[in-house]
C-alpha cells in the first residue's frame, strides 16, 4: 500500500514528471571515495609524454576481535592513478614508501590486457587531490 502511494506522488507531482520524463536532463550522481593509509611503493610514472599518468598503491586495514580475544588486522591495497599535472608532478617528487597519505578521488573500474593476452578486471582511484600527512616513516 506504502508503495504504490509513492509510485502515486512520483508520477503526479509536477516537478519529477518534468526532470523525470526530460531525457536531455542530466541527472546528479556521487562517486567518492577516501582513503587514509600507507604508501605500499614509491610512486611510479607511466604512460608517454602525451599523456602522462603516475601510480601508487595505499594500504588500508581493519582490526578484528575473535571471540577468544586474539586480534586480527586486514589490509586492503588500493591503486590510485593521478592525472592532473601539478598534482602528478607532487606526487613523484614527495611522497615515499611508508608514508602516511590521505587520497580522495574517485572509484574506476576498466580491464586490462596482461601479458598472456587475457582480459583482466581492474579497480583503480582516480585521485582529485593526494594529502602528505608526514616524511617518510624511519627505518
């Protein structure tokens, strides 16, 4: 019963029978993602001088508690691929292996073709603005 009166309102009201019937309006979509962690390498630029694109790995991790009280930690790595040129160039000359970064950007899913010649699937973060939080950690 609920629904059907949504599905009521939806199709009477005047301002979504517009936007919603308007096929050359665009509609608005959120596609972001943040992530806190460590660098896995020393960034990597690759492509050509046309089209430059340099790549890092982030590592993010979780901590669980068993029922026996052991603690288990889950890490999770991340490609974050930059584009933008001064942001690119900031990135291969200061951030490091180790370090603490914060990325914000947003989530990419492609294929690639490995070696063999198969279609892989692959998820990177296209990176809108990479954060130092410190130097590279001591070792």
């Amino acid at each position: 019963m609920f629904v059907r009166q949504i599905f009521r309102f939806v199709n009477l009201h005047p301002v979504c029978r517009t936007y919603c019937s308007d096929p050359t309006r665009i509609e608005k979509t959120v596609n972001t993602v943040t992530l806190l962690g460590r660098v896995g390498a020393d960034p990597q630029k690759r492509g050509n001088d046309a089209h430059p694109v340099v790549t890092f790995s982030v590592a993010t991790h979780a901590n669980y508690r068993y029922d026996s009280g052991d603690w288990m930690q889950k890490t999770d790595w991340h490609r974050v691929v930059v584009f933008k040129p001064a942001l690119r160039d900031s990135v291969m000359n200061y951030l490091r292996k180790g370090q603490r970064t914060m990325v914000t950007g947003k989530i990419s899913y492609g294929e690639i073709t490995d070696q063999e010649g198969k279609q892989r699937p692959t998820t990177s973060i296209i990176a809108e603005d990479v954060i130092f939080l410190q130097g590279q950690q001591q070792q």
